[in-house]
C-alpha cells in the first residue's frame, strides 16, 4: 500500500486538479467539486477524472503483476521453520538458569558488602561519638584547670592582675566553652554526658556570672577595652542577646524608671516634650562606648567594632515602651482627644527622632520589627479616637441638619448653617488638631460621608412644601406674597390655636432654597480645595493613587450638581407663581372700566410692577451669592411660565370683551334703537371696551420694558412676542374706531 502511494502515476499535466489532492486527510468531495468548477465545466472535470482513474488501475495491475512472485513463494519459504525454532529452544534454556545462577552468586555478595559496610559505619559513629565524648571530657578539664589554676593564686597577686587580663581570660575559657557546646550538642542522648552536665552548667554559670560582672566593670569604668573583650567573649558562645538584656537591666532601667513618671509629665505644660528630650539624651550619654564598640556610631573603627549587637534596639527600646507602659499609662488614654492627638503627635515625634539615632536603616528595619515597637504602637487606641472625633463631627453636623434652616455665621462664606457646617467638617477632618497619619482612609472615608449626608439632606429639602416668607424674614429678599396668603398664614401661627389642630410639617421659604443652591455651588467651588489639603496628608503616608481620589471627590462632586435642576425648578415655579399672582389681576381690568366712565388710561396697572417686585428683588437681593448667569435663567424660566399664563388671561379677557361688544350689537340691532353709546362711554369718547384693550395693551408694553431693564431679551421669553401681538392687534382696533 506505501509503495502505491509513493509511485502514483504522472499522466498528462493537462489535468484540471492537482493529484496530491485526493491524498489529504481533510479531502472534501464536496469542496473539491466545487472549486474545479471556478476553472472548468463539469463535463472537463468528468473527462479528467475518468482518465486519471484509468491510470490508477493501470498503475496497480503493474504493482501487482511485479511482487506476484513474491506472494506465491511465501508459503514454500517457511517450510521447515518449526524445526529450527524447536533446535534453538534447548540452548535457550540452558543460558537462561546459567544467568539465573550468576546473578543469585553476585546478589548474595552484594549483601555481605552491605553488611560489613553498615557495621563499619555503625563503628565508625560510635567512634565519633566517643571522641566527642573525650572532646567534651577534655574541654571541661582545660576549663576547670585554668579556672583552679587562677583560683589558687593569692589574692594580692588577684588583685594585682588588670580587668584586661581577666577579660584575655575569658575569652579563652570562652572559645573553649564554644566548643564544648558544640561536641555537647552532637553527644546528646549518651550516658556520659549527663555525668558531665552538672560541671557543664557550673562552668556555664561561672562564665555568665564573670562576663557580668566585667561588661558592668568596663561599663563603669569606661574602658573599651574590657567591653570590646567581655562583648566578643558574649558573641563567641552565642549569648549576645544575654549582654543586651543585662545591659537593659542594669544601665537602662534605672534611668528610665527615674524619667519616665507621672510628676514629669505634669509639673510643666509641656512636660511630656520635656520628658521624651531626656529619653533621647540617655542614647548620645550613656551608650556612646557601646555604639563606638559595636559600630553604631559613626566614629566606630570598623577593624576594632564588635558586630552582632543593637543595644538601641534590644536594651534601649524595649525599657522605654516599658517604662511608658507601666509609669505612664494616661499616655494612652483616649478619653480626651484633643489631649490624646497632642500626645501621640508629640510620641510619634519622638519615635522618628529615636530612628534617627540609630544610625543605619539595618537598625532602624530590626526597630520597627521588634515587638516592642508593635506593642508601642498597639497601645494607642486610634479606633477609639476615630469614633470620639466621629460623634463630634457627625454630632455636630446632624444639629445644622434640621427641619429649621438657620442662617450661618457672620463672616462665613456661605448662607445657611448646614452648608456652613459640612465645610467646617470637612476642614477639621484633615486639620493640624484632628487628623493623625494612620487614621488617613477613615478621614477620607468620613470626608465622603459628609458630602453624602449633605446631598441626602438637599434632596430631603425638596420634598418640602415652600412657606411663604413669615414676619422676622421680611428682611430676606426674595419673595412678596399677596396680603391675603400673608394673612392666612399669620392666622395658621396664632398662639391660640385649639390643641385639636395636627402639628404643620417643615416647610423651606423661597429665599431658603435660593441659599441652598447658593451654597451649593460655592460648595462645589471649594472641593478642589479639599483635595489640594488632602494630597499633602496622603503623600505622608506614601500614598500615590490620587487618579481615584480625585474621581471618588467628581462622584460627590456630580450628587451636589445633580440635586441643583431641581431646585431651581423649584425656585422658577415659585417665582413664576408669585408672579401670576398679580398678573392674573389682569382679569379685574373689565370691571375698572366697565360702566365706570373713567378716564382714557394712559399708564400701567399697578399689579404689572407688584408682579416684577419678586422678580426684582431677586437680581439686587442675591447678585453677591449667586453668579449672575444663574440669575438670569431663572428670572427667564420664571417669567415665561409667568408670561404663558399671562397670555392666556389676557386672551380670555379679549375674548370676553369682544363677546360682550358683539352682543351689545346684536341687542342695538334688535330694538333699533340709539343708545348712547353701546359700551357704555360717553357720546363722542371712548368706549369702555376699548378702554380694556388699551389697559392691556399698555399694561403688556410696560412688562415687556421691565423684562428689557432685568437684563432679558422679550424674543427669550415664552409667549411674550405672541402675547405682544395680540394686544397690539387690540389696541390698534380701539385707536382705529375713534373718530
């Protein structure tokens, strides 16, 4: 089969597909008709694949005909097979046990090798064992004897002998001690050596006892000599951590027992400042030698320092937070927390200027890990402190956010307590008095929150009715209302109201809501501030991710914007209803006139400038707190919904009025008679419906120049050009029928 498919037949090359084709794993009948297709028609196609057929038939009849021979031979060659198989089994079988034998041979002598290989290194650990034994038997002798040879001396000769020499000494009982401990170690367990271990722990207790006794010599004294040698002598058996708590006990301790007290800290205002400069005295005064010995101090010769100590860091520190803890507890008390943030300010103060002093981010990295450091820090109960300032500030907030809005102080940049009092919380949150490094996220938290309450409280503030301005307001511009609405609502605040009546909900004036969207957008004009406050506090602590401050400060930023349409929707309706208030006077205007024998008007109604009053009082009342673009729209919104229903007023009264005309007509016609005048003036004069309409028509002149002195275009006012066309129409119809 391999062989057919390497010798495929050539055929011509006039063929219309390629023949490596039909040997493809994925060859698709389907696929390969179609794309002969896009080449030839099918009758070519068919034409080529019936002689490429013909040629694969020829091809194989070939390849059958040249291996025939081979097939038939097949079964004459294997004649005979089975005997020579049957030859080659016996010898076969022979090999096989030879083989099976030899490898039992070398198996067995692969275990006696193993044998005496495990009982020699059997042997060879109880060799070792018993010459660390006689190590360690030798190693206590040698010490023993320089110990009774030193005590077998006189004691002049004692007493002649320097601190040096005894410091020389012990270091070699040191090294040697060294190595006792280490064959000790590797002995464990035998027998012998806990018939040594008692002199082991004599001589142990009599090198720590002399190592003592000369690092408190050399301490005293102030020799480096002697300490260089009794801390060496400490680092050689590993008891490093020894000569900083002996050091700790003795030379640090006291003095920190003698600073660290309550009458310190009391008997000056300043007393916990004055307190910590003398802790940080004790490290340049009292531990130079040991900085200079071990190489903490910077004129420490790096040949002669002892490496392996942090006596800041292991004797200095850990007495101080021990100290604070035991003498000082009132340090942590957060009872006061104005108290409670000067004294950790002050104590983190100290903390870093005790960095300083260690000389190397190595120490100072071994400091912040100690668990001493952790306990120091633990100890201040900032949660606690958090949840004080929390209540004050949520506390005092929540007393501005009341049913009654009142005014904010003088001199403050907004109008109304509550705004006043969430940007004074928002300051005092990242002030110098209040806020403390560690409690940044919980400050910035609670900035969020402020803004939140506050937006929650402007929207509360919609869902008030509006009141009309009460008595002690009438300073505050905005709003006049109709004497008799000014009336009923002084009625409803009657002291003798019976107790029947049910408690009036909280109401918002006009003048209110305009503060509102006043101190809202000064709100938002300062938050830029706010962020430019809190990236300085934030950069202390390593903070970097301003991008989401920032966006999470636009959120807030957006919920104020977001609550300012509808207020001011609120603000143009009212306006607009004030307004109308006095438009819809205009209805009034028939009965002045009608059958009155009045004079020919040649001014505006009155109630046209009562109706701009509001309007007025807006512009001059409030151009200091609010921009002047927001004014603007409102007067605009206010006076085109205000307008719209002027005109429709104004457009039933001339309906009416013509009504009334045409009618009067009707009735002349019908008794044919010559009154003296049908609307109702007199002979010669204007007739009263024509009065009307020049009354409107004059009255809608002057609103159109008010609307021009407001600073807006009448064109910008809705319905205004209408409404101005159709008393236009009406006058010039009462101009044109005088004679």
């Amino acid at each position: 089969m391999e062989k057919s498919r390497m010798n495929l037949p050539t055929g011509p090359d006039t063929l219309c597909f390629d023949k490596d084709v039909f040997m493809k794993e994925d060859f698709d009948v389907d696929h390969f008709v179609s794309d002969c297709r896009k080449r030839v028609q099918l009758e070519e196609l068919r034409d080529d694949l019936e002689l490429y057929y013909k040629l694969l038939k020829t091809a194989m009849v070939e390849l059958i005909n040249k291996d025939y021979a081979d097939f038939v031979n097949l079964s004459t060659n294997l004649v005979g097979m089975d005997k020579a198989l049957n030859q080659l089994s016996v010898p076969l079988g022979q090999l096989r046990e030879e083989v099976l034998s030899l490898r039992s041979s070398v198996s067995e002598g692969i275990r006696a090798v193993d044998e005496r290989l495990s009982k020699q290194e059997d042997i060879r650990g109880k060799k070792m064992c018993v010459l660390r034994l006689i190590q360690v038997i030798r190693s206590v002798e040698k010490i023993e004897k320089i110990l009774n040879s030193q005590s077998s001396k006189e004691t002049s000769t004692l007493e002649e002998r320097s601190p040096l020499l005894t410091g020389q000494i012990l270091e070699r009982i040191a090294t040697e001690f060294n190595q006792l401990q280490f064959h000790a170690v590797q002995s464990k367990g035998m027998p012998l050596l806990d018939k040594v271990r008692p002199r082991i722990a004599g001589i142990t207790a009599m090198l720590q006892q002399s190592l003592e006794g000369l690092l408190l010599e050399g301490l005293q004294t102030s020799d480096v000599d002697i300490i260089r040698h009794c801390l060496r002598t400490y680092a050689t058996i590993d008891k490093t951590r020894d000569a900083e708590a002996l050091v700790g006990q003795v030379l640090v301790k006291p003095y920190m027992d003698q600073v660290i007290t309550e009458q310190i800290v009391e008997s000056h205002p300043n007393g916990l400042q004055l307190m910590y400069n003398k802790l940080l005295e004790f490290v340049p005064h009292h531990c130079r030698l040991l900085r200079e010995v071990t190489g903490g101090a910077i004129s420490s010769e790096k040949g002669n320092t002892v490496p392996g100590y942090d006596f800041l860091v292991n004797s200095v520190w850990p007495e101080i937070v021990r100290g604070l803890e035991e003498n000082l507890p009132s340090l942590f008390n957060p009872g006061d927390p104005d108290a409670f943030h000067e004294k950790y300010t002050i104590s983190m103060d100290f903390v870093r200027t005790f960095e300083r002093q260690c000389g190397s981010q190595a120490s100072v990295k071994r400091l912040r890990a100690h668990p001493a450091y952790h306990s120091f820090n633990n100890k201040w109960n900032l949660p606690v402190y958090f949840q004080i300032r929390f209540r004050e500030i949520a506390g005092s907030l929540e007393a501005a956010l009341t049913d009654v809005l009142e005014d904010a102080p003088a001199g403050s940049s907004y109008c109304l307590l509550a705004s006043h009092r969430t940007w004074s919380s928002l300051q005092r949150c990242w002030s110098e008095q209040m806020f403390l490094p560690s409690l940044a996220h919980r400050l910035w938290r609670l900035s969020l929150q402020v803004l939140a309450r506050y937006s929650v409280f402007v929207n509360e503030l919609l869902l008030r009715p509006i009141s009309n301005e009460s008595a002690k307001d009438v300073k505050k511009p905005l709003v006049t209302g109709s004497k008799d609405s000014s009336i009923t609502q002084g009625n409803s605040e009657d002291p003798g109201s019976g107790p029947s009546e049910t408690k009036a909900t909280a109401s918002i004036t006009s003048t209110q809501l305009v503060y509102v969207v006043a101190d809202l957008d000064r709100l938002q004009e300062q938050l830029p501030e706010l962020l430019e406050t809190v990236k300085p506090k934030l950069e202390m602590i390593g903070f970097k991710n301003f991008s989401s401050i920032s966006a999470a400060l636009e959120d807030s930023q957006l919920s104020l914007a977001a609550c300012v349409p509808a207020l001011s929707a609120r603000i143009v309706q009212d306006l607009s209803e004030s307004c109308f208030s006095y438009l819809k006077s205009a209805l009034e205007v028939p009965r002045l006139y009608r059958r009155t024998n009045k004079e020919v008007p040649t001014t505006a109604s009155s109630y046209v400038d009562s109706a701009l009053k509001p309007l007025y009082q807006l512009q001059s009342g409030h151009k200091d707190k609010l921009k002047h673009a927001r004014i603007q729209q409102w007067l605009e919104g206010a006076l085109s919904e205000s307008t719209h229903k002027y005109y429709e007023t104004v457009s039933d009264v001339l309906y009416s009025v013509k009504k009334m005309e045409e009618s009067l007509k009707r009735l002349k016609q019908a008794r044919k008679t010559t009154p003296a005048n049908p609307g109702g003036s007199s002979t010669g004069g204007m007739s009263d419906d024509d009065k009307i309409r020049l009354q409107l028509a004059l009255d809608v002149e002057y609103l159109g120049e008010q609307i021009q002195k407001l600073g807006l275009q009448t064109k910008d006012i809705k319905s205004f050009p209408t409404l101005a066309e159709l008393v236009a129409a009406a006058k010039d119809q009462a101009t044109a029928e005088q004679p």
